[in-house]
C-alpha cells in the first residue's frame, strides 16, 4: 500500500555533502518508523540510521555516525538523510524503508516496504 520513492541520489566529491530524500505515497506514514540502508554489490543489505514515528529517537550505524543524520516531516510524508564528510566507502545503493511499527529497529528483516534505492558515488 505504501509506496517510498527515493531521490537526491549522485556523484558528489569526497568529504562532501548530499541529501537524500523519501517521499511516501499511498497512505500517511506518520505512524511508521522509517529506516535508511545501503547495499553494495555482493554484499547483504546494511543498516545505516533509523528514526521513530515522531523523530524523537533516531540511530546510527557507527560508520555513520556523526557524519549522517536522519530526519522526517510528517506534513510532507517525507524522511531525509543528510549525509555530510562523505567517503568514498559510502558510495552504494541507499534504501529507504518504514516498519509496520511506530519504533525503530536496526534489522533489515523488521521494515516491510522498501524504495527502489538510489546511487550514492563518493569520488577521491
């Protein structure tokens, strides 16, 4: 039912700056904890922050931490990711996904409706 379409995605310099953005459709998401993670090739699917349904608590991958930060507007059926200092092992596929639960977890299997993803590549 809800469907979460990923953007802001691109090529950005390393220690650099992007946003990302999830736009929600279908039905209200203000309910939902909403999650980001990322996927290279190869590799299984990682967890990189997550937020509850108000934003009152978010959490971070410790390879993010510090550098990313997670956010939403509810109004806008919206979830953000800034993503500041960026490295060039941050280049990959980001996901963005909400949980059938207000509270946020850091397990991939936990969140039930997943965006298409979009590129993220960090230059040296």
């Amino acid at each position: 039912q809800v469907q979460l379409v990923e953007s802001g995605g691109g090529l950005v310099q390393a220690g650099g700056s992007l946003r990302l953005s999830c736009a929600a459709s279908g039905r209200s998401i203000s309910t939902n904890a909403m999650g980001w993670f990322r996927q290279a090739p190869g590799k299984e699917r990682e967890f990189v922050a997550a937020i509850t349904w108000n934003g009152d608590r978010t959490y971070y991958a410790d390879s993010v931490k510090g550098r990313f930060t997670i956010s939403r507007d509810n109004a806008k059926n919206t979830v953000y990711l800034q993503m500041s200092r960026l490295k060039s092992e941050d280049t990959t596929v980001y996901y963005c996904a909400a949980r059938q639960s207000p509270w946020a977890t850091m397990g991939t299997s936990e969140y039930a409706y997943w965006g298409q993803g979009t590129q993220v590549t960090v230059s040296s």
